[in-house]
C-alpha cells in the first residue's frame, strides 16, 4: 500500500446524543502486510471534536483495517490511525 503523509479531516454530520458503549472492534495486525498511517481531525456538525472519548475506524468492504482513539495536541484532539492492507494499491477506505 503506497502511502503519503495525510491529513484527513473527516466532516461528520450527526449529533452525538450521549455516550454509548464502545464499539467492539478487534484488528489483527499480524494479519497485514502493508501498513498506511494517516492524521486527521474528526469534525462533527462542522466543529472539531474534541471528545477524547471518539473512536475512529477504518474499513474495506466491511473489513475492520485500523482503529485510533485521539490524542490531544496542544488545543486540538488529532486521530493518528494506522490503516493495514495485504495490498499495495487500489482498496477504498471508509470511516467510521
């Protein structure tokens, strides 16, 4: 998997309603090959979010590929996610 360093800002347009469980997703990164490492802000109704208790996870075709909680930095909460693959080009990622 080629990768660049990337900063995504990913634009989410829902309104929390309060704090659920965590979401149950488990990764084996033995199982990878290639690795990708992306930093990005998560933005929810425009704003940043800066609730250290947000999750981000990455997918392909329904696959969990990388999972990061985010780290605050300075004034803001930056997701650093390591995304695996078992290809070197050519998968779409998806967030949630």
């Amino acid at each position: 998997m080629s990768c660049f360093f990337v900063v995504l800002v990913m634009l989410m347009a829902i309104v929390p309603a309060g704090y659920a469980d965590p979401p149950d997703w488990d990764l084996d990164p033995a199982a990878f090959q290639y690795t990708c490492n992306i930093t990005g802000i998560l933005y929810v109704n425009n704003e940043p979010a800066f609730d250290p208790f947000n999750e981000l996870a990455a997918f392909v075709d329904g696959e969990i590929r990388g999972v990061a909680s985010p780290v605050q930095v300075g004034n803001m909460w930056l997701f650093f996610l390591t995304v695996y693959s078992n290809e070197v080009v050519g998968e779409m990622i998806h967030f949630q």
